[in-house]
C-alpha cells in the first residue's frame, strides 16, 4: 500500500512538471517569446490574457510546489525507515555475536573442565603403579634385586 502511495508522489511530481512545461509553452506561444523568424506577427496581449497567464503560472508553481514537498517526505520517510532496519540490523548483529560470545564461553568451560577431569582422572591411574611400586618396597628386604629391576619395568 505504502509502495502504491510513493508511486502517487511520483506521479503527481512528473504530472506537476508536465503542466510547468504546457504553461511555458503557453507563455511561448501566446507572448510570442519564440520567433519563427523575421515575418512572424506579432501578436496583441491584453489584460485578460496576462491575467489568465499568471493565473496558469501561479497554479502551476504551487502544484509544482506541494508535489515537490510531498517527493521530499516521501525521500526523508524512505530514508528514516532505512535508518530504523539498519539500526534495528545492527541492534540484532550484536545480540547474535553476544550470543555466540556466551556460547562459547560454556563450551570453553565445559572443555576445561573435561580436560581436568580427564587429567585428575589419569593421577588416579597413575598412582596405581605407584601403590605397586609400594607393596613392591615391602618386600625390598628379601629380594632388592628383584625390586630395583620391576621398578624399572614401572618407570
């Protein structure tokens, strides 16, 4: 609807220019302002004929002036709009990064946290050989050969 109303702007703007021109060109033709040479006549303008005249110009100026007012709004309307989305794009640009930004903290601190369990988890297994090598140093008294070469197999 509203792209229907822009076209109206237009089309009175153009229709406004149009009668600018047949104005003119009934200024030219009536006041003789173009010569057709040197045996053109010369035409007789009366009173009525300039007061009809600017009668014509003056409508054509103010038609001339109202539908330039209208294009003008119509312009400073389609541009304040554009405005508006690329303000509310920018508005919802920030809010998609933030999002993502908070996204990734999560799974930053999830993958942290994984990596410590993981590795809390791998001291625990480690330590088993530990407690072996332990119970092993137990029984270094009878045997401390046999106990200095499974450490090795250990380390």
């Amino acid at each position: 609807m509203e792209e229907h109303g822009d076209a109206d702007v237009w089309s009175n703007f153009e229709k406004s220019v149009a009668y600018m021109n047949e104005v003119a060109s009934l200024y030219e033709s009536v006041f003789g302002c173009k010569s057709s040479g040197p045996s053109s006549s010369k035409k007789t303008v009366t009173k009525v004929h300039l007061d009809e005249a600017h009668n014509q110009a003056q409508q054509a100026l103010e038609l001339l002036a109202s539908n330039l007012l209208n294009a003008s709004m119509t312009l400073i309307n389609s541009i304040e709009k554009q405005e508006s989305e690329a303000d509310r794009l920018k508005d919802k640009m920030s809010t998609i990064r933030q999002t993502i930004r908070d996204r990734q903290a999560v799974l930053d601190q999830e993958a942290i946290g994984r990596f410590y369990l993981a590795h809390k988890s791998s001291r625990t297994k480690v330590s088993l050989p530990t407690l072996s090598a332990q119970n092993t140093a137990r029984c270094q008294s009878k045997n401390p050969q046999r106990t200095l070469s499974s450490l090795y197999l250990w380390g």
